[in-house]
C-alpha cells in the first residue's frame, strides 16, 4: 500500500539521519524520542514484517565520539586535521595525519606491495631503521592479534598508509592498529598519495626521510636532518639480535601447517643464527624435526661447532650485510664443517663468504607477491620478499650455482655450492604470511643434512 510504502520511507530516511548525527550514550534517549515521536501510530503497532506488508521496527547503535566544543564556544571539526609531514631528502614534503606515536623520527622510506600481513610486517627485525609505506590503500581492516607476531615487538621505525580503516572486522582482533602502535612507541600517518610516492621511489630509487608532528620545527630543519642521516654502512644486526642463546620449542600451530606430508620422522640438531630472525622461520624448521638452539650474530663458530650441529640456519636480519664483518668471518669458519642455510640476510652473508659482493639495489624488494624461477625445476614460485641488498653473481667464484632469479628484475634469488653443502635464498620461505610457494626448501635443508649425516 502507499501508505505502507510512505512509512518505510520515513523510517529509512530516519535511520540515515541518526546515523549520520552519531548518537550515543545520553544522546541515544534523544534520539528514540525523536523516532517516537515522529513514527506514524500505525506502524509502531504493526513491528512485524511480513508477506502481508507489516513491519519490523529495528533498533539503530552508532559509535561516535559526541561533538566537542572549543573555549570560544564553537564546535570542533569532527575530523582530523593535517597534523604530520613526511619529508624526504628530495625535497618533497607530503602533509598527514597521525594516528600513531608522536614525535620526529628519522629513516629510509621503502613501499611494500604486499595486500595483507601488516602485523608481521610490523614486528619483522629487518625493517629496522625503514618506514615501510604499504602500496595497498587500506590498512587496519583486520586490526591486530598477538598470534601473527613474528617477534617480541616493532621494528621498523614508522608506518606510512593511505586510508585507515575506520572499523576492524576480525574474530581475531584484540586491538585496533592506532591503539598497537601508539602502545609501542611508533609513529603512523596516513591520507597521503601513497601511489605518487611509490612511483618517486621506483624513479628515483630508496629516500631518506623524516616524519614529524611536532608544528616548531620547520620544512627546512626536517629535510637537513633527512639530508644528515645514511643507513648505509650502519650495523642494524646488533640491536635486533637476541643477547645469549636460547631453545626454541614451538611449532607451527596444527590449525596453521599447511605441509605435514613430507616429514621422515627424524630429528635434526640446527644452531640458528640470530640477525633478526623471524619467528616463523623458528616454527617451520621445528615442524620438519629440528631441534633448534638460537645464538646471537655475534656467537663464536667454534661455540657452535661444540654444539655438534647437523646444521647452521643464518637468518634474515636488516642493513647492509658490508656493515658487518663479523658476521661474514662467522660463515667463512663455518663453510664445509656442517650444512649451512642462508635465508635473507644470510644469503648475503653466504655470498660475500663465498668470495662475491653484494650491493644495495635500487628500490629493493619488499612484498608478498614476487615470482622467482627455481632454475633446477623451471618452475616459478611466488615469494614474499625483504631485503635492499642483493649479491652480485658475476662475482661469485666457480662452483657457486645461481639456483633461483627474481622474474622482475634478474637478481639472484638462490645459491647453492654443493662443495660445501651451502644454500641459500633472497626471500622468505616461511612467508608468514603467505604465499606457500617455497615452503619445500625447509624440506631440501632437511635432506641436505640427512645426506651429510650418512656420508659421514
């Protein structure tokens, strides 16, 4: 009926202007008043909706924060207003909003493509000294958890986004992104181009940067700081690596394992060096039957070998791998006494020890959606990626196989030297969180220390 009609009408026209108003609390009594008052009688006696036209009347909660007013007596805008800037060495200045920590912070700027993980991305030791812009413009929509941590806290120095979700919609969620990082001391900002910026660090390669909420300094003042400052040569391993030695015990969660096919049963012993590991590199090695003692990057290889080891894991870590000459005199004793694992960081390590270089690529790869083609099997996995540094395979000696390429650009994304039981890859086989593409190499570790243990 039209009448019927009219009245729906009113009730939808009547719940979009209590929602846009955003009542709550005291103000909620207002506002069922006001539907009170202005619902016909015949509709608020008919709060059924059925195939004969009556109707259900529904209760509408919003979530707001209530108008404030200034001193003056005027309202407050109910928005935020531009209160951060991004400043990179360029010269370009980008204004934001924050929604982290506050305070000046300095760093260089890298983008990462991937669409989901920004909890792992957070908590992973090699973005120490990075602000990590993430290419995906909505970030937040899950919230965090204290399962996807991948350590014991953040890292990186600053998140730089363009939208924040303005709700969470995870059963998993604890807390909201902005309540995670405020907590930890990290800065956010976000409602900047962050497409226009990806694009200036594709040109012009990796910047420099400040993030600042602090209105007395100038434009100026942040972009000679920015200007001041260079990561490279700088040893970032030392800060993120544990202390002293310590077992690991868990293992990947039963609801999360996704590769229980392929164990032999058998128990291997595996010394873990600690450059910034990741905790899920922990967890996929102790799931395929290792024992795992992590050490820190600074533990002695004869310490090791009187662990009696059937492998040695050097992990991912942060920086440049020339920035720390310990760490390669480590792997350089340790080549040909065990099987050896490089994964990241420790790639790196492994090709300088080798006797290649490495250098610091343009913008590096950091994402969840790289293809590499495994050159023994022809076949192309998709690879989560981290890393500003790469090793140079013409530099390598012989014997030294390039077994895996980054499709985007060429780079070596493995080695192997199967003189001395060595291999290694660029990118992140645990790839937590996803893509599984690459998982099998803890597997080919696995079977690189069975065959050592029976030649021996």
């Amino acid at each position: 009926k039209k009448e019927n009609l009219d009245a729906v009408s009113l009730l939808y026209s009547l719940s979009s202007t209590v929602s846009l108003l955003s009542l709550r609390n005291n103000n909620m009594a207002m506002a069922t008043r006001t539907l009170s008052f202005v619902l016909p009688t015949s509709l608020s006696s008919q709060p059924s909706l059925d195939r004969r036209g009556g109707f259900r009347v529904s209760v509408i909660r919003c979530s707001a924060s209530p108008l404030t007013f200034s001193s003056s007596g005027v309202a407050e805008k109910p928005w935020i207003s531009y209160n951060a800037r991004l400043v990179l060495e360029d010269g370009s200045i980008w204004p934001a909003k924050t929604f982290g920590a506050p305070g000046t912070r300095i760093a260089e700027l890298v983008f990462n493509t991937s669409l989901t993980g920004y909890q792992e991305i957070l908590t992973d030791p090699s973005y120490a000294g990075q602000f990590v812009l993430m290419t995906n413009p909505q970030i937040g929509n899950t919230g965090v958890n204290p399962d996807d941590e991948e350590s014991g806290q953040c890292f990186l120095t600053g998140l730089v986004i363009r939208n924040l979700s303005i709700s969470t919609s995870n059963w998993r969620c604890t807390k909201t992104l902005a309540d995670y990082l405020t907590e930890r001391n990290i800065m956010g900002v976000y409602d900047l181009d962050t497409r226009a910026i990806t694009r200036r660090l594709r040109e012009d390669g990796s910047l420099i940067g400040v993030l600042s909420t602090e209105q007395s300094k100038t434009d100026d003042e942040l972009l000679q700081m920015s200007r001041s400052w260079d990561i490279v040569g700088i040893d970032l391993i030392s800060d993120v690596s544990c202390k002293s030695p310590y077992e690991w015990v868990d293992k990947t969660n039963p609801e999360w394992d996704f590769n229980t096919n392929s164990r032999d049963g058998k128990s291997y012993r595996v010394i873990a060096y600690d450059f910034g590991i990741k905790q899920n590199i922990l967890r996929r090695l102790s799931s395929y039957g290792c024992q795992i003692t992590v050490v820190p990057s600074t533990w002695p290889a004869s310490e090791a070998l009187n662990l009696n080891p059937d492998g040695i894991l050097f992990s991912n870590g942060p920086g440049d791998p020339s920035a720390v000459p310990y760490a390669v005199e480590t792997v350089k004793e340790l080549l040909g006494k065990v099987p050896v694992y490089g994964i990241c960081m420790g790639h790196q390590l492994l090709g300088q020890a080798l006797g290649g270089k490495t250098f610091k690529m343009k913008f590096g790869h950091h994402g969840g959606n790289h293809p590499v083609r495994n050159n023994r099997t022809g076949q192309v996995e998709i690879s989560a990626q981290n890393h500003n540094y790469a090793v140079d395979p013409a530099s390598l000696p012989e014997g030294v196989e390039v077994t895996h390429v980054n499709l985007n650009d060429g780079s070596c994304a493995g080695l192997s030297f199967p003189a001395m039981n060595v291999m290694s890859l660029q990118y992140h086989p645990e790839a937590s969180p996803g893509p599984h593409d690459s998982d099998n190499a803890f597997k080919e570790f696995i079977e690189l220390m069975k065959r050592s243990k029976q030649s021996s």
